[in-house]
C-alpha cells in the first residue's frame, strides 16, 4: 500500500509520468459528453460510459453491491459536499471548475463509497478529491482509492490523508480545506477494472467531492508562470499569484526572490498567492506537485516608486469630512518578519510585547510597521501595567483597495470584514493588560481610515482611555483626537513617478528617459498600468507629466 500526504511515494509514478507524452482525456463534469451542461444534483451511472468507457456507481462498502448512483454537486447552494470557501465552493485557481462528483444530498457522518467500472481495463488513471481536511491532530478526513481487478482483487491503494499546515478558509482545517488532492496509478499492464474509493477517515460531516478524472492517463507534467505585477509604491502590499496548469495535485508551493547571488526562499511564502511588500528585484514561485514534478514559474521584476513616508491626517471635527495634515513623512518600524510578527504576541501573555514604541498606560498607540508582507497599521490600547481595563469599538475603512484583519490582540475579541474595503473591531481588557489589533498591507492605491465607533452592541464605544498619539520610529510623536467617529487618515506618500530619472525636475530628461525605457520593452513605463506597453502607457505618461508632482 502506498501512503502519503497528499502525494504519491512511489518513484515509479513520477518516472511513468515523465515517460508519458499523450494529454490525458479528462471527465470534468462540467459537461455531459454531447455537451448539455450537467445540472446540480443531476444522478451520474451510464452517461460517460459510450466516450469514456466508465460508469459510476455509489455501492455498500462491504459488499461492493451498487446502492444508487452519485450525484452532480455544483459550486454554491444548496450545500450538499463540503463547506470550503463556501457552500461546495473550492479555492480559486486549482482548475477544478464549477461541478463535481459527489455522493447523495447533504453533508453528513457517513460519506459514500464510490466504484467506477471500466468496460476495458486500463493500465492508468488519476483525479483529485476535494476538501480533505483537518479538525484536529487526531480528528481528520481521509479517503483510500484502490485500483482492482477483473476479480475486485486489490491491485494497488492510494491513501489520501489531511494535511497539516496552515488554514485556508476555514479556521482549524489545514490546508486540505477545499484544496484539491490527487491520487494517481500507472500499470506495467492494462488490468484495472474498477477504481474503489472509499472513506477511511475518523472526521464526521463530510461528503465526496470526485473530479478532473482522467480514466486512462496521469496528467501533463506541471506548469507554472506569473503574471506582470502592477505597479506599486515601495513596501506597498502587492499579491503575486501562482497561475498552474497540467500536474497531480495537491501542490505545494515555494515563493523565492532574487538575492544577488541567486535565488533564495522567502520565509512562510508557500502558498499559491504570495503577499509581498513591495521592494526592487525579481521574484518567482516553484512548484512541487502529488508526483514529485516541480516547475519554476517565469521571474517577475518589481520597481517600484520611491516612498517618502506616510501621511498622517486627522478630521477636523466628526463627520466633517475635511482633514488636516500632520506629517506627510511618518516613517513605519522595522520587523525582521511578517507585519503582524513586530506584535510578539502569543495565547499565554496576550499582550502586546513588541519593542518600541514605549507604552503608556490609559493611552491608544498608532503607529506602522513595514515586513515582508508590506506595511500595516497598529492600534495598541494601553500598557502592559496597573490599569483600569477598558473597551473599544473600531472601524477601519479602506478606499481604493482592500486590507486584512492580520492580528488580533485576544482572539475572543468580535472582528468581522478582513479581506474587504472595511474591518470593524471591538476591543475589551482587563488590568493589567493591552488590546488592539494590526490591519494592512497599506497601498498607495488609497488611504487608510480609522475611526473609534459604535460598531457592535454594547457600550461604551470608548472606555479605559485618556489620549492619543502616533508614533515615528525617529522619537517624533503626533497627538491625535480620542473622539468617536472622528476620523484619522494614513496614506503613502510615494515619490514622483513621472520624474523618470529621479532627478527632482521634470524636463525633457524625463521624456528621454521614459522613451527609453518603453523602448526597450520595461516595465517600468508601463503607466496606465495594464502588463502592457502601448498607447496607453503614453497617454497616461503624458497626462501625469502635465499635471507634475
């Protein structure tokens, strides 16, 4: 028997696939094989069995006698396979499509067991199961998928077990949670019959999730490449993402930037999206598919604008609408991670435990922190000491992009909208301990907000608190208002981009030098920016030339 996480430990496997040339003729189920679109919770015997040669049955898990036929389970409502990133939703770019295979209705504690039956047995096959994952160290989802013979002799077993790792979009289920896992077999002989796949996990609530069957083949050797990155002011937050095609999955992915003496790994980028503060130099991610393939994606170059700091303004009276500036050079601390990482904090102190700024008791603390990730904002109320405990309500409100939720202080603390254009927080401590939260990455494509307000039941919307300042690593301090509703702003302030040679002038020295740089294809002119250098990039240039910095 062969056993792994979510990939496949015989080298046979890999060594076969590489020998194998022929694109593998795949059953997606979007689609019936005259091409009528299959319906949600549509019953699946016979249909594929003229153009593939298969037919599916759901059958006892003793017995092997067919019970009843499984089902089409579509992405979305009605709920009948798993949860994922939503009701029989997967993670985005995994090419599994919309449709599935599953085995009856609901989610439920005992899953289907599925046999596929061939009419002419076949020396290969593959697919992927989706959502195989983790409650906890002892509590997971696993499937065995056995390849049999004319007899129903076992010939050879895969067994698909929940990994660990980090979550995807459930909190406590690992990385198997709506991700696809493949499972694959490659005969020196064409004698598998029937393909077997069975429940043999200890989780309850669960449902088959069956797809991208390749009947008779292993899939194409793994691809991967990256798209143009956009555009960005430094440490700006920028998402890199992983576009794969062909391969087994569940893939595994490596994020690494160019060090100047190569290419090295960025430290806990191994996802299929890489959020990246922005700095100068060439990235690319490696990928390491079920079989052992790996790919290396083409590099990406970021440039980014220079960043002169960050402006820091307050509203002048709640709701107003109208700010005023009190720095436009507000400089972020330095962590040697991630942004979230500076807050040092963890389950046993709670508290915020980081290095600077000092803090004080009775006193909320802004101030930003640049990592790897980019740049993000702080709020920490009061001080690890003799305190009175306190209570706060927040709003964070972005324009012109999105931001996460990247720490809270106290999970027991109520958040809600990381991941969209507004987050709300609500704070609540005791002596002698701080609160707070850490909300980014910031990006110069608009401002920040931040605001203490009633947000959630409850009262007060302020408790616990005295005053308000914001910090620069440089000493400086900023008194800001401890007012309900009224607003403080942070957004960068990048440098001049249409001063193309960066020599604080616009003159024909930037005209020459953008001229140059669109001419030999860089990146660097693309101004609109699309990925795409053409009319555009002019126009835009010209146009912000005109205006000046």
């Amino acid at each position: 028997m062969r056993t792994s996480l979510l990939r496949i430990s015989a080298t046979t496997l890999a060594t076969c696939l590489a020998a194998s040339t022929a694109h593998a003729q795949t059953i997606d189920f979007e689609t019936l094989p005259d091409g009528t679109p299959t319906a949600d919770t549509e019953f699946i015997s016979d249909q594929y069995l003229s153009a593939y040669g298969v037919r599916f049955d759901l059958v006892d898990p003793v017995t092997l006698a067919p019970t009843e036929s499984p089902r089409i389970a579509k992405v979305g409502s009605p709920q009948t396979a798993f949860s994922g990133c939503g009701a029989d939703t997967p993670l985005a770019n995994q090419g599994v499509g919309s449709s599935f295979l599953t085995d009856n209705t609901s989610v439920n504690n005992t899953a289907g067991t599925l046999l596929v039956s061939y009419t002419s047995p076949v020396a290969a096959a593959s697919a992927v199961i989706l959502d195989v994952d983790r409650r906890s160290a002892s509590v997971f989802e696993e499937w065995t998928i056995e390849a049999l013979d004319a007899s129903m002799n076992t010939l050879e077993t895969y067994v698909i077990t929940a990994p660990t790792g980090p979550d995807n979009c459930n909190s406590g289920q690992g990385p198997g949670d709506a991700a696809a896992a493949g499972f694959g077999f490659k005969r020196g002989a064409a004698d598998i019959h029937f393909l077997l796949l069975r429940y043999t996990g200890n989780a309850g609530s669960i449902g088959l999730a069956f797809d991208n069957f390749s009947p008779a083949a292993l899939p194409d050797p793994v691809q991967v490449s990256l798209a143009p990155p956009p555009q960005a002011c430094y440490a700006d937050g920028i998402v890199l993402t992983a576009q794969v095609s062909d391969g087994l999955p569940f893939f595994q992915y490596q994020w690494q930037a160019d060090t100047g003496a190569g290419f090295a790994d960025l430290p806990g980028q191994t996802g299929p999206t890489a959020t990246i503060g922005a700095r100068p130099g060439d990235y690319r991610v490696v990928v390491t598919d079920a079989l052992g393939d790996t790919a290396t994606s083409n590099p990406v170059t970021l440039d980014p604008t220079p960043r002169l700091g960050y402006r820091l303004e307050i509203e002048d009276a709640p709701g107003s609408n109208t700010f005023t500036e009190l720095t436009d050079t507000l400089q972020p601390y330095q962590s040697t991670g991630f942004i979230a990482d500076y807050y040092e904090y963890n389950d046993s102190d709670q508290v915020f435990l980081g290095p600077d700024p000092a803090l004080t008791v009775d006193r909320a603390h802004y101030f930003l922190v640049e990592g790897a990730d980019g740049v993000g904002i702080y709020l920490v109320l009061d001080a690890v000491a003799p305190n009175a405990g306190g209570r706060g309500e927040c709003a964070i409100d972005f324009t012109g992009y999105t931001a996460h939720l990247l720490l809270q202080d106290d999970a027991s603390d109520a958040d809600r909208g990381s991941g969209t254009a507004r987050i709300e927080t609500r704070q609540s401590w005791s002596s002698p301990n701080t609160d707070g939260f850490v909300v980014g990455p910031l990006s110069s494509l608009g401002t920040a907000d931040i605001a203490f307000q009633d947000v959630y039941s409850g009262s007060p919307t302020i408790s616990g608190l005295t005053d308000a300042l914001a910090y620069d690593p440089g000493g400086i301090t900023y008194p800001l208002p401890l007012a309900e509703n009224q607003r403080i702003r942070i957004a960068p302030n990048c440098g001049c981009r249409v001063d193309v040679n960066n020599d604080g002038v616009l003159d024909n020295g930037d005209i020459g030098a953008f001229v140059a740089l669109f001419l030999a294809g860089d990146l660097a002119a693309d101004f609109n920016p699309d990925g795409i250098l053409d009319n555009g990039d002019i126009s835009a240039f010209v146009q912000a030339f005109i205006a000046g910095c």
